[in-house]
C-alpha cells in the first residue's frame, strides 16, 4: 500500500467508522470533572452570589473573563429590578442590577442549541430546618453552583474543539429569588432573555440545574416530559447509551424553572434535575455535598449531545407540545 492509498483507507474509515458523529473534525477531550468540582468552590469562594451583592457582581466578572477566554462572542446582558421582599426579610427597595451571561460557540451556524444554568444564590434559606437561619443567604453549591461549573467546563472544550452546529451558553441571573408562594416572582433572567430575543429559536435548549449531588437520581422532569417528550427522549437515550447511573426512565416532579418560559414560548427545553435533594434552600448547600463524579456524568452526556449526536436528531425532536389550560 503506498501513501497515497493508505490516505484514501484512512478517509474511508473516518467517513464510515466514525460517521455516527456529525462531523467532527478533531476528537473533543473528555470532560474534566475535577476542574468542574474546582469551579464549584471558586464561586463559593465569592460568597453567595445575592443580586445587589458585592459577592455577585465579583462573580459575574469572573464568568464573563472565564468564558472569554474560550471564545470572542461573550455577552453580559443587563436588566434591572426590585427583588421581592417578605415577611422575614423584606428585599432592599432599591433596583438591582442583574446580568445573564451569554457564550456563543460556532457562531455561523443557523442550527443552534441553548446549554443553560442559573448563577444566582437564593437570598433565603427559608428551607433550612433551623428558623433562625431563614433570612441568611444559600451558599449555592449545588443550587446553581454544578449547572454552572459543568457549563463552564464545556465552554473550554468547546473552546478547543468547535462545536458542529451552533451552541449557546447561557448563565440565567435571577432564577432564586421569589417567595415560595409566588412562581411569577422566579425566572427572571429567563423570562428576561425570551422577552429581549422573540426571533431566537434554538432546536433545543438543555437545563442544567442542581446536577451535583453526590446521591444524584435524575427521573425525568414533568414538564419537560410532557411539554418536550421527544427531546427528553433523545436526552435519556443518550444517558442510557452511555450508561449513566443517575438517571432513571421514571417521571419525576414537575419543577418551575428557567426551561418554562422557552417551553411556553413553543421551543422544545429539558430540565436535567435531581429535585430530591434534602439540602435545597438551607444553608447546608455547601461544596462537600457535590461529588466530581456526578458533575462527571452530565458533563459527559452533554459533550456525547454536542459532538457526536446528529443535528437532524435534535430538528427531529424540536417539537412542542401546547401547554393545557
Ligand atoms: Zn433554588
């Protein structure tokens, strides 16, 4: 076999062997969850990321100049508003700055997909079994910490190893801040984000929240399930095929997050979610509660998603059901 013969064999089993993928052009590094879990603790290093916090806007910095440093297309989109107060802590009246932060990968390409978390740390820990320590802030480790550590490992390696379609990477602000018996008054950087760009329609947008329990079991989220059954299909086919120990094919809670206003706007929006775990909203949300191994898993699922599942795959699976009522 000469050279010339051995390059057309190569370019045959790149085009056969590996033609599961839609066109890479050079393999992805794996994702490095120890760098995740590091990540982790950088943002609780700041403090509870509180809208209208010194903690929080030190952060959001830090985010922006992270994401920078794996592509040109970064965006800190601002909003403002007043919190909600309540009967323990009445929120400052003051309006309050608020950024989602936005990473755009393989700009050119009309076929996109949104991967989003939230950063903010909830104001109260009105969940915490000791009363006393309703009005302190969550420390957010898992409660937007993971989503956002395995967010930010993605975008290096996206940074490395282009995307084939495109991928937007979105940090929502103030998802945590509503009083419990007011859904309106959570989401808020989502809702913002859809009300600012009407024409954006990703094929599919892939919510990462609270992902970092050591214990994860990741059932699939009711909305998602019933609003996008065959984008959350795709993605619990997916985390079969890699054979991913969280997640279960049963229907789990159906949980208000940053997936509604996009899934109510008629685009297709999974909630990846371990809803049940026992230190949501108290102060005991902490790094040592967080394991690189289950930060490993999603982080693992969606770089399979990215790289070598088919465009046509998620086109296919981009359609939405109406909400009832
Ligand atoms: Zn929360």
């Amino acid at each position: 076999m000469n050279l010339h013969q051995h390059t057309l064999v190569l370019a045959a089993i790149l085009a056969t062997g590996l033609g599961v993928s839609a066109c890479v052009t050079s393999e992805p590094r794996p994702f490095d969850a120890q760098r995740a879990l590091a990540d982790v603790e950088k943002q609780l290093a700041f403090g509870p990321r509180v809208p209208g916090t010194e903690a929080h806007r030190r952060c959001a910095q830090w985010l922006a100049s992270e994401l920078r440093a794996t592509t040109q297309h970064v965006v800190a989109q601002e909003f403002r508003l007043v919190p909600p107060g309540d009967s323990v802590s009445p929120a400052p009246t003051d309006t309050l700055t608020h950024w989602n932060i936005i990473a755009a990968f393989n700009r050119e390409s009309t076929d996109r997909i949104m991967i989003c978390a939230h950063w903010d740390s909830r104001r109260w820990a009105d969940q915490d079994p000791d009363s006393a320590r309703h009005r302190d802030p969550v420390p957010g480790a898992n409660d937007g910490g993971s989503g956002v550590a395995v967010c930010l490992e993605l975008a290096r390696i996206m940074g490395e190893s282009p995307p084939p379609f495109g991928v937007d990477l979105v940090l929502f602000d103030g998802e945590d801040q509503g009083r419990p018996s007011h859904p309106e008054e959570f989401l808020m950087g989502s809702k913002w984000y859809v009300r600012q760009a009407p024409g954006y329609r990703p094929l599919a947008v892939i919510l990462l929240d609270m992902i970092g329990d050591r214990d994860l079991g990741l059932p699939r989220e009711a909305y998602s399930d019933t609003l996008a059954p065959a984008l959350t299909d795709l993605v619990w086919q997916s985390a079969a095929r890699l054979a991913l120990p969280a997640f279960t094919d049963s229907i789990g809670g159906a949980v208000v997050d940053d997936h509604l206003p996009f899934l109510f706007s008629g685009i297709a929006a999974v909630d990846i979610i371990d809803f049940s775990y026992p230190h949501w909203h108290t102060i005991e949300d902490t790094t040592d509660k967080v394991s690189a191994e289950s930060l490993d898993q999603i982080g693992r699922l969606i770089r399979e998603l990215i790289y070598y599942t088919p465009v046509e795959d998620f086109r296919a699976a981009s359609r939405v059901v109406p909400p009832q009522g």
